[in-house]
C-alpha cells in the first residue's frame, strides 16, 4: 500500500516537473500544423492534413486523418479523393473544372531568339515583371473544364487570354466555382496587364457559359476587389467586395446577387469580413472577423428583398481566434481555433448551448507538458484621447515582484489585425518562455475597432500610429515589474519599417531593434516593390509629385532613410532574397546605413527565402539569430 502510494506522489510529481518545460524554436518547429480538408460525403467525419517539419529533410511532409465529427480517435488515411464531395466536379458529375498554366507571352530571351537557347535574359515592355517571389516569365494561370471521363481534352476558359485565374500570388480553387445548374463556371481574374495589373486592384468575378462559350463580367460596376464566389444552397451567387480600386485594406462586403440585385449583407456593419459560408438552410451566412484584438465568429440573416431588417451578430466571444469555418452538423458549426499558446485545432461550436467543444488534438499533449505564457488586455489612452486595446503577453510562472526585459511588438499589414494568432516565427509563447514580456498594441490601422481606425494608417505611417506605440511602451513601462532599461523593438514587414522609425525618434527609450524585411527608404520602395497600387494609395503618390504634399510628407518625414543621424541603438536587419514587395535593396540601404554610422548591427540575408521564412531549417537559424541578438543587446 505504502509502495502504490509512494509511486502515485512521484507520478504527480513527475506531471508537474513536465508541466514546468518551456517553449523552445525546436519544440515550436515539432509542432503539427492542421489544414482541414472538408467534412466528409456522409457528414460523419472531418477530413483533415497535418503538416509535419522535418528538420533533416528542411521541408515540411504531411499526413491525412479522419475523425469522427463529434470527437474520439483520429485515424490515418492514405486518400482522401473518395472520402470528400469534389466542388471541382460539376452538380451534374458531368464535367471537371480545374487550372493549368499556360505560356502565352514572349518574355525570355529564347523566346525571341530561339537559336540562343542558352541565353539568360529577361525582356519586359511593362511592369508586373515580377510579383511576391517569382517573375513574370509569360506563363499565367488558366481555368480548364473537361468532360468527367478518361481520355475527355481540356477546353481553356480564357483561351489566348494574358491573364490569371486562379490570382497570383496565393490564388487556388476558391477562385472559380461551377454554378449550380452546371451551365456556367463563375471564375475571380483581374484582366489587367504589365503596368496597368501592377496599379489596380480591380478584380471581378466573371461568368463563362459552357454552352454559348461567352463570358460574362458579373461585377463590373466594382472598382476594387471582387473575390470568393460561392452560391448559397438557393443558388443565389455570393462573393466578398471591396469597392475602391488600388486599395487591398478596404472595408470586405459579403456581396449576396438575389433576383438581379446585388444586396451588401454587411453595408451598415463597421467591420470587415474575412471569409464566409452559408447555412445549410440559406437564411444566414456565417463569418469570420476581427473584434477587439480577436477573430470571433458572426452571422447575419438574408432577408432576400423582403421589409426585415439585416442583422449582424456577433456569436462567440473569448481570447482566441476563430481562423476558418468548416462547416455545419446539426446544431454546431466546425472551425478551427487557436490562440496565443496553442496553435491552430479543430473545434465545434454549439450554436444553442454557446458551448466549444475540441475535436482535434494534434499538439494538446506537447502543450500540456509546457508551462505557457498569459496574455492581458489592457487599454491604453492614446495621445489624441482614443482608448487603445494593448496585449500584454507575460512569461510562464510570471513574478510580479521581478523585472522582465520587454519587447514592443510592431505589427506589420500595416493594416493586417493583431489577434489572438499564433505564428511559427513572430511566435509569443516563444518569446514569452525566453523571460520577455511582449507589448502587442492595437495601434492606428488595425482591423477589429472599426473602419475609421483601420483607415488611419494610409498616408499617415510616421504619424498618429508611432504616438500610439510609444503611448502602450510607456504606459506598460509603469509597472513594477518592467524593466525600463532593457526595452527592445521588433516587428516585420511595415513592422520592420516601425523599427526603423522608431529607432530616429525614440529618445533612448530602447535598447536594440530587430527588422525584417521592413521598408527603410519610402522613395526606393516605391521605385522597386511590385503592387504599385499599395503604394500609390498608402503612401498618397508617387515621390516625383512635387506638388503632392500629401505624398510628399511619406517621401520626406515619414521616410526613416531621413533619420539615420538619430540613430544611436544596435539593430538586427533579417532579409529575405526573394522578397520582391519590400525588396533587398530595403535592408541593404539601413544594414549598410547603420555600419557606416558605427552602429552595432548585424544582417542576415535569406536567399531562398521570400517575405515570409518557410524552410525548417532556414526558420530555426532565424529563432536561434533571434534570440542570441537579443541576449547580446538586451
């Protein structure tokens, strides 16, 4: 008895020392990462992918799972081909859609001269030369259709057409959709080309009849984007809209076409949706937007052109994020979920009984057996009188009464929301275990506290929106437990431009700065970046618009090239290669600006890498290079 009892205590004990480990850039790139694939035909199960890095291969493998919708054991599944309904498939099953490329126009130098083969050159008349991390080689993307049966030929929808369906960069089979009485395929292009492509946002969703082989611009009278067709189970065509072209952070519109009006579900609503589905009875759609530093879960009904009003409503709430709906079962919608401390899993939602319960449990037992950070809202004052939503991410088994070094965190977009996420490289919990507090505000332009706040970025990035970093720095500082002389900035695309601000004005309020792949010098990023329109509309023109005053302040004071004499504070600069919107030359100007200034930096250049760092082991140098600067400097 005694012995059974001895071993009980030492079981506990052994829980609780597993429960103390901390995060590390290893554990983090262990982790699997959850892309759910649908639910299955006879709506029993939920089909789903785990990525899983190798560190050894450098690449990321992935298995597929089936799991009972309602929870229990996932089980492994080798094709999920015949478990899925096929949304490419016509409703008839008579025909397939899919996407090809197609090489339409003469770009290489072989191309023109066919007996130099082996030449390396690259010829362009117009911009869109390259876009995100690839370039324009005149080859597009092409919606097909084909008959369903072996040996059917592929017809090609925009035939001889210099255009993309699905949409560079990140475009797949959300961008077309066959209509319900399998007539037509409705499909998302921007039919734009060189320069004119790289200066507007003007996609619309276009209509291709099998029959008359005529196609059909079903949202011409949209200036801006025009994204997602989808029909509801009435048949009705429903699609995400923004309306003012060259601006890709305008108010997103649930767009319903209802008897040949198209009705704006979400016109009187200050807020911006994300994605969509509809319910299985057509009388509501659900979906996903940011709110008070969240991603919660909304519906609004569709009243057809009856006299009932059109409702938004907020249906979940909480800190976490609801990133993707899944789908319906009975009474509970599935999404997937996540948090500061857990990434994404898969959850159902009781829409009567407002209860979560978790489906999935990919990384529940490497969690368990880590002590996570706590993360707190706080609301900050800013210096025009506006309350600021700030998270606060404190490190595990958090003492009061110590000081943490603290970490400003700079958000990049700059109009992307900062949320309840959880990311493989900007990662809290990691920073958290590694004794930092981090400070997250919701400043100027973030998505989640209304369409005035989220606009006043644009034309305006030196401005309101650096009052308000240093307004949550200064406030979080207050406390006890700060440690005001070891204050850190760091952030990522216009995050990594917030750093390279900051470090010319902050009055030695900070110790060091990391950047990556931040803009640095406004008039060369607009002379090298590959989306103008972003650039024309953030920036407020182009830097030869003398007469632009508006344009001219971005070129002039909110250019951080202009400050390099105030730099006074060691500075980290991360680079990808491959990065064609804030190109090389971004962190080449401040890596090369600091050196010759006598600064203490340090530049890590990724070549294969672009915006963003994807390969495993090229993601572990950058946490490893992350955290040694910071000991070295903080």
């Amino acid at each position: 008895m005694k012995k059974t009892a001895l071993l009980i205590i030492l079981f506990i004990i052994s829980l609780n020392t597993m429960a103390q480990n901390l995060m590390t850039p290893e554990i983090l790139w262990e982790l699997g990462r959850v892309t759910v694939l649908g639910i299955s035909k006879d709506e029993k199960n939920i089909v789903y992918k785990v990525g899983i890095p190798s560190i050894d291969e450098n690449k990321i493998n992935s298995k597929n799972y089936i799991l009972p919708i309602g929870g229990g054991n996932a089980t492994e599944v080798k094709d999920t081909k015949e478990l899925l309904k096929d949304k490419n498939t016509s409703p008839d099953g008579a025909y397939i859609v899919y996407n090809e490329e197609v090489k339409l126009n003469k770009i290489l130098g072989k191309d023109f001269y066919p007996e130099l083969e082996k030449s390396k050159v690259q010829i362009y008349d117009g911009l869109d030369y390259r876009h995100w991390d690839k370039w324009n080689e005149g080859v597009f993307n092409h919606v097909f259709f084909r008959e369903n049966k072996e040996g059917s030929v592929g017809i090609d929808v925009l035939k001889d057409q210099a255009f993309d369906s699905p949409q560079k960069p990140f475009g797949g089979d959300e961008d077309y959709v066959w209509a319900p009485d399998s007539k037509s395929i409705f499909y998302v292009c921007k039919k734009k080309s060189g320069t004119a492509y790289a200066t507007s946002t003007n996609t619309d969703v276009y209509e291709y009849n099998l029959e008359t082989k005529k196609t059909t611009n079903r949202t011409e009278g949209n200036l801006g984007y025009d994204t997602h067709p989808t029909f509801s189970p009435t048949g009705n065509l429903t699609w995400l809209q923004m309306k003012r072209d060259g601006y890709e952070a305008d108010k997103n519109d649930i767009i319903v076409s209802f008897k040949g009006i198209n009705i704006n579900l979400t016109a009187n609503w200050d807020g911006k949706a994300d994605s969509f589905k509809w319910n299985p009875d057509g009388n509501k759609v659900y979906f996903v937007a940011a709110i008070d530093g969240t991603k919660q879960l909304f519906e609004v009904n569709f009243p057809g052109l009856t006299k009932i009003a059109i409702r938004v409503g907020q249906i979940t709430n909480g800190d976490f994020d609801v990133d993707e709906i899944v789908g319906f079962s009975g009474n509970n919608i599935i999404v997937t979920r996540s948090d500061m401390n857990h990434a994404s899993e898969i959850y159902s939602y009781d829409l009567k009984k407002k209860a979560w319960k978790q489906i999935s449990n990919v990384n529940t037992a490497t969690y368990n057996s880590l002590a996570l950070s706590k993360t707190v809202k706080r609301y900050v004052t800013t210096t025009d009188g506006k309350k600021m939503l700030v998270w606060l991410i404190l490190p595990p088994n958090f003492d009061a009464t110590k000081k943490y070094p603290t970490l400003l965190y700079c958000q990049g977009g700059p109009q992307s929301a900062l949320t309840q996420f959880y990311s493989f490289r900007w990662n809290f919990q990691l920073m958290a275990a590694n004794g930092y507090i981090i400070v997250a505000p919701n400043r100027r332009g973030m998505p989640g506290h209304g369409v005035e706040w989220n606009e006043q970025i644009s034309k305006d990035w030196g401005g309101q929106v650096m009052d308000d970093y240093l307004s949550a720095i200064d406030d979080v500082s207050k406390e006890s437990y700060v440690d005001k002389t070891r204050l850190g900035c760091i952030g990522a695309s216009y995050g990594g431009y917030s750093a390279f601000y900051l470090a010319g004005i902050h009055n030695n309020r900070f110790k060091t700065f990391i950047a990556h792949d931040g803009v640095f010098n406004t008039v060369s990023m607009y002379g090298t970046t590959e989306e103008v329109f972003f650039n024309n509309w953030d920036f407020g023109g182009a830097y030869w618009e003398k007469d632009n005053t508006i344009a001219q302040k971005t070129y002039t004071k909110f250019n951080p090239a202009n400050a390099v004499e105030k730099w006074n504070t060691p500075i980290l600069i991360f680079q990808g290669g491959l990065d064609y919107r804030v190109p090389i030359g971004q962190g080449q100007e401040a890596f090369q600006a600091a050196q010759l200034r006598g600064i203490k930096s340090r530049f890590i250049y990724f070549p294969e890498e672009n915006h963003w760092v994807l390969q495993p082991q090229n993601a572990l140098v950058w946490q490893r290079e992350f955290y040694k600067w910071l000991k070295e400097t903080l």
